[in-house]
C-alpha cells in the first residue's frame, strides 16, 4: 500500500508542477502583452524565439478553430481515460505515471483555458530552422508532447528488452 501511496503522488505532483507551471506563465503573459504582440527577452535571441500572446480556439497548429466546443469534449474525454488507465497501473510504474502526469496536466491546463476563456492562451514562438513559421505554443501544449514522447520511448524500450530477452531465450 505503501508503494500505491508513493505512486499515487508522483502523478498528482507531475500534474500540480505542469498546471503551477502552465498557468502562471499564462497569467504573465495575458498581463505583460496585448494580444498579438511579441516580447523578444533577450534581444540577440529575438530572431528565434519570442514571446507571442495568441489565441487558439481550435487543435494544435490552429487548426479546427471553429470547432472548440468538441475540443473541450475531446480534452474531457482524454482527461477520464488517463485517470483510468493511471488508475489500473501496477504498482512502481512512476515513470509512467510521470509520462502521463505529463499528458494529464497539459490537457487539463488547456482545458481550464478553453472553460475560462473560450480559447487556449500560447506564447512559446519559435522561428529557426527546421522550425521556421512553427505555430505557437504553450508550456501545456510541450507537457503533452513530452509525455507522449516519454511513453514512446518507454514503450520502445520495454519492446527491445523483449526482444533481446526472446534472442536470450532461443541462443541459450
């Protein structure tokens, strides 16, 4: 029981840290800019990355924007199936469940934007190269995407030991 507890608050601190994070920044940067304006912080890095204050009423890159309603149903949704699936974990899996603390605290971080003010605020504008014209985002947005990377190689990882413990198996 000890080790559910322990497992338990990995998940809930991945999803505090991602939320305190996500929407603090938010708050500063609806507070420090109008909306469509850019603050470059360091002036020699200005070139390629920036703070941009945009709205996005649709999916990532913007697109979809007309269609937010089924977006905040879609996060609703997510939202329930990682609990769930968090939920049915064995036991000492706290890298998975950093994973998807990850996913968990970016969706609920752009659902609460989407409830609130009926878009999702980003501001991480990036432009060099491969990433020239790359579409704003926000720190919720590169929680999930880290997540979902993190899983990935998790689930990459555990299909090669697999192998190699298949190889072991036939050779020995």
């Amino acid at each position: 029981m000890k080790r559910r507890k322990r497992d338990i608050l990995v998940l809930l601190a991945t999803v505090a840290l991602v939320l305190l994070v996500d929407r603090v920044s938010k708050y500063f940067v609806i507070a420090w800019l109008g909306e469509g304006q850019s603050w470059g912080i360091v002036p020699w890095l200005a070139p390629v990355f920036r703070i941009t204050y945009v709205t996005n009423t649709g999916a990532a890159f913007g697109l979809f924007p007309q269609w937010g309603n089924f977006f905040i149903v879609v996060a609703a949704i997510v939202i329930v199936v990682i609990v769930f699936y968090c939920w049915h974990l064995s036991d000492g899996q706290w890298l998975v469940r950093i994973a998807l603390g990850l996913q968990l605290g970016g969706a609920i971080g752009n659902l609460v934007d989407r409830l609130w003010r009926g878009s999702v605020v980003d501001f991480i504008d990036l432009n060099f190269w491969p990433l020239h014209n790359w579409p704003v985002f926000n720190l919720a947005d590169a929680s999930v995407v880290a997540g979902v990377t993190l899983l990935a190689l998790m689930m990459l990882w555990e299909e090669r030991r697999g192998q190699d413990g298949q190889r072991a198996i036939e050779d020995g």
